[in-house]
C-alpha cells in the first residue's frame, strides 16, 4: 500500500476545509443580503402603497373609473412602481401598465388572498403580462373597517438582481483572495508541521543505516521539538550500547578465534552455527562449507555426533572422551569434550557449545612416562639382581673357590657399571632438560671444529677396538652458537651408537656444513639402521631397536634421548635418515644467527 507524504494530507485537507468554510459563508452571506434586499424593496413597496392607499380608495368610493386610472398611471410611472388595484372579487379595476380589461382575475394570487384576510405577504413571481420576474405587495383598502379593494404593488426584480450581482462579486472576489490567503497560510503551516517530521523520517533512516552520530534539529512545536529531542537522545543510547556490543563482540570473536581449543556451537537442530579456527583444525573441516549443515554430514564421527545428542538432550554440562582419526595426517587423536546447552532470554533452549580439547599429546606423554617408569624400573632391576644374586652365592660359599668368586666379583663390577652409567646418564638427561628450561645454558659463538675433533678422539679408542675408521670434514670458518661440553657429549654419543651398529671395517663420517640460517652437523654410517615404524621413537628414553642387541652391548637407552635436549638446548634440533641395511644419518641441526 502506498502512502501520501504528511504534506498532501496536511495541506489539501486545510484547503477543502478553507473553501467549505469560505463557499458556507458566502451562501449564508448571500441568502443574507438577498433577504435583507427583498424585505427592504417588500417594505418600501408597502409604504408607497399606504402612501397612495387614501387616494385611491376615494376614486373607488367615487366610483371614478377614469380617474382611477389615470391615477394609478400617473403614480406608477412617477415612482417606477406598477400599480393594480383589483376589486374584492378579483377582477382588474385598474393597472399602471396594462389594460385592465385584457387582465385575467387576480383573486387566488398568493398576495391578493394574503390582503383579503388583512395580512401582507410579499411574493415573486414571473409575470406573463410583462414577461419578467416581479415582487409583489398588496394592502387591503380599507376605511372605517370597510374594504373597498385591493391595491397591488409591484417593481421589477432586476434591479435587485443588479445590485445583488454587483455585492456577488465583490463577496466572489473577496473569498478568491481570502481562499488565496488561506492557501498560502496552509501551505506555510504544513511545510511547518511536515518539515520537522520529514527531517526526523531522515534521521531514522540514517539509524537505521548505521549513521548514529547524526541528530535531529530541534525546532518547531513542543511536541515536535520533545520528538527531536527523544530521536536524539535514542540516537546517542543506541550509539552508546552498539559500540559497546560491537566492542563486546570484537573481544568475544577474538577470544573465539584465538582459543586454543575447539569450540563448536549446534542449534537444537544439530546443525552448526559456528566452529572456531582451531576447532576446523581438529576435526579437519573447512568453517565455511560447514556452517549450517548437520553434525551427521559435517563430523564423520559416530563418537562426537552421540556427544552432541547428549549435550542437547542433558540438562547439566556433560564431560567426555572419544578417539578420531579426523586429522590431516591420518594419525590417531585424543579429544576431551565438555558440553553445554545454550539458552535465550525466555530460558528455552536454542542449541549447545561443545568445547573440544586436544589431549593427544597428553596421553602419549603419559604413555612415554608409563614407559619411561616401566624402563627404568627394569633398566635398573637388572643389574641389581644380577648384584643382589651374585652376592648371595659368595655368600653361600663361593668364596672358598677363587677362580668362581673372582668371576662373580667381576660380574658385579660390571653390573655395578652399568647401573652408574645409567644414573649418570639419567643426572645428566635431567641436568640438560632443567637447564634448557630455565636457560641457563650459555651459548657461546665457537668454531665447531675443535669440538668435534674432541668428540672423534674420545671415541677413537672404541672405534679402533670395532676396527671402525672416523672421517671428519669441517672447514675452520664454520661457527655457531654452541656449549662446547654439551654438544661434544652429543657428538659422542651419536659416535657410539655409530660404532655399536656398524660392522668391522665400516668408515663413520663426520661432516660440519653452513647452510642459509643454520649449521648441520652429520654423523652417517653404514650400520645395520632403523625400521620406519621405529625411527619416531628413538629419541624416547630407554627405547631400543634391538633389545637384545642393545642390551649384549651394554647401551642405556639414554644417549639418543641426551641428543635430542641437547640439541633443544641449542635452541635447534636433532633429525636421522635411515634404511634397514643401508645405515643411518643423524642431523643437529644449529641455528646461526646473523
């Protein structure tokens, strides 16, 4: 439905009630003044009859027929007035302007039958004999009670019609100009009343666009000016509270997008309204592509799509695990969900926030500390029962024969070793992992070269038993920022395990090289090497390709673990290449700074 504007509501409406007003008055006017005429010429009428009444009423006592008419021309044409005297019975006796004898009897015209019964009433009426309107005033003549005719006066109707047109126009022209007037009042008083409403119908557009900095001049009448001021005063609310749910949602949105878990919210539909950056991470869906679709086709997850269901349907915040393979790289996760129904103002439900915490990491460390308490358990259960046992029997006798004491003496010196060894390097795997945590390693810009001649002369004489030879290749330029002690521990330990899994005659090169950004060092060999499933998990405490193997040769499990902090340490890390039969190649990898 289409409106009017205000203005041609207002301004038409004032116009029609101007000209009804205006075209009332006039006719009231009108019919006024044509009254006042014709009672005024109905009067004069009547005293020019009884002027004429006393004469006239002689010739009829008289009965002077000649004198009577005479008279009554001679008086017509000196006042302008045609006058009919008409006996009791109707019949013409005499008239001013025409012969009585061709005039028709006058006993039932209105005026005659009104003067008969003594009244005056003055009619109009178009006359055949003359052929024009005329008023008419008759008088009863009368003398001493006794009637003796009826005189009749007459006058033509247009010179009041002349008059009266004269004052119409006037009165016309008069109400044109007041009309104009009142237009011209009307057009201001709209323009005044419309003008403050249409700048307001502006202003709330500009609102509702956005625009709450603009205000409405206030102007006009009270109840447009307080209109202004409300406008203004919204105006300024509105801006207040949108700048600061705008604040509010600009901090709620970066809160959303910078958590660190996944927060997902579903309507009571199960379908998605959001999911932050971190959550598309998790479960490996793209934000876009799923706003608006169902759990069921977004997640190919059985176990989050009955967690949804549950936090839908559960009145308390519901808790939970589940396992996905939903990552990028196919590997097995761990996911803690805590879920929550979202309710609106009146308290109904409207959907559910899931929150979803990547505890993968959690779970292997404790595996790895599962592992770790189980392989020290053992690592150190072994040789204190071989101590524990071999004691028992020099106890039990074994004293007495030297060549078996000896042995057993010698057994657990060995086992005693080992047992050192462990600890040792347990204190140092702790001392490396406590300081590079609270960095209190220092770092210091040195030629690398030294350190791993070091290194290569502490593993000679091992490497000569296993009749392994020790290449080395580093330029004397090479410099980085290194702890001498920390990263020739590193280097020996990579050449000990080099030597143990190399064959006799086998050649371990040693090679230092910059690259853009970072100094490598290698340690390559042609030993037995690593299984894919396994090289993850080499750098774990206490994990063995081998154990057989590692355990004959006397090994840890720690050396490749101390590489790996170390190498942390140095603020770089530690990465191997390997192929079952073909050898291994160990990396540090040390940053260089400019």
């Amino acid at each position: 439905m289409q409106h009017r504007r205000l203005f041609w509501l207002l301004y038409p409406s004032q116009l029609l009630i101007t000209l009804a007003v205006l075209l009332a008055f006039t006719w009231i006017g009108i019919s006024a003044i044509h009254t006042f005429q014709v009672n005024e010429k109905a009067n004069d009428l009547e005293e020019r009859a009884h002027l004429v009444a006393g004469s006239i009423y002689q010739y009829l006592v008289s009965d002077d027929r000649a004198g009577l008419e005479l008279f009554t021309r001679v008086a017509g044409q000196r006042s302008g007035t045609r006058l009919t005297v008409i006996a009791l019975d109707g019949k013409v006796l005499a008239d001013s302007e025409e012969d009585p004898a061709r005039m028709e009897n006058h006993q039932d015209r209105p005026e005659v039958i009104a003067a008969q019964a003594g009244k005056i009433l003055p009619t109009l009426r178009f006359s055949q004999t003359l052929q024009q309107k005329l008023m008419y005033v008759a008088i009863a003549l009368q003398h001493d009670g006794h009637t003796k005719g009826i005189l009749r006066m007459a006058v033509p109707l247009a010179g009041i019609d002349q008059e009266l047109a004269v004052v119409y126009r006037k009165m016309i022209w008069g109400c044109l100009l007041v009309l104009l007037a009142a237009a011209l009042v009307a057009w201001f008083v709209a323009r005044r009343i419309s003008r403050p409403l249409e700048q307001m119908k502006l202003g709330v557009e500009r609102l509702a666009m956005g625009d709450f900095g603009m205000r409405i001049r206030v102007e006009g009448a009270e109840e447009m000016a307080s209109l202004a001021r409300a406008l203004n005063e919204m105006s300024a609310q509105l801006d207040s509270r949108i700048q600061t749910i705008v604040g509010q949602h600009s901090q709620l949105k970066a809160v959303f997008a910078s958590m660190v878990e996944g927060v997902i919210t579903v309507d009571i539909e199960e379908r998605i309204m959001d999911v932050n950056q971190s959550g598309a991470k998790l479960l490996n869906i793209d934000p876009e592509k799923v706003r608006g679709k169902s759990i069921l086709l977004a997640v190919r997850n059985t176990h989050l799509q009955n967690f949804v269901k549950n936090a839908l349907a559960c009145s308390t915040p519901l808790e939970g695990e589940f396992s996905s393979r939903l990552g990028a790289d196919g590997q097995e996760k761990y996911f803690y969900a805590h879920g929550a129904r979202l309710h609106n103002a009146q308290g109904q439900t409207t959907g559910a926030l899931i929150v979803i915490n990547d505890v993968t990491k959690l779970r292997r460390l404790e595996s790895i500390r599962r592992d770790f308490v189980a392989n020290v358990s053992h690592e150190l259960k072994t040789p204190i029962t071989s101590i524990e046992g071999f004691s028992e029997t020099l106890l039990d006798g074994a004293l007495d024969e030297p060549e078996d004491a000896r042995r057993f003496v010698e057994i657990i010196n060995k086992q005693a070793s080992r047992l050192h060894a462990i600890v040792e390097d347990l204190l140092a795997l702790s001392r490396v992992e406590q300081g590079a945590k609270q960095e209190e390693i220092a770092l210091h810009k040195l030629p690398v070269l030294d350190v791993l001649q070091s290194a290569i002369q502490s593993c000679n004489p091992k490497a000569s038993a296993e009749e392994v030879a020790v290449s080395l290749v580093c330029e004397q330029g090479i410099v980085a920022e290194i702890n001498p002690a920390l990263l020739e521990q590193a280097a020996i330990n990579l050449l000990d395990n080099a030597i143990k899994y190399s064959g006799k005659g086998s050649v371990i090169r040693v090679v230092a090289e910059k690259q853009p950004g970072e100094v490598l060092i290698r340690v390559c060999d042609n030993g037995v090497g690593i299984a894919k499933q396994d090289v993850e998990r080499i750098f774990e405490r206490f994990y063995r390709v081998d154990k057989a193997r590692s355990a004959k040769m006397g090994g840890t499990g720690l050396g490749l673990s101390i590489v790996k902090h170390i190498a942390a340490a140095h603020h770089g890390h530690v990465s191997v290449e390997s192929s079952p039969g073909k050898g291994s190649t160990f990396t540090l990898h040390l940053p260089m700074k400019d």
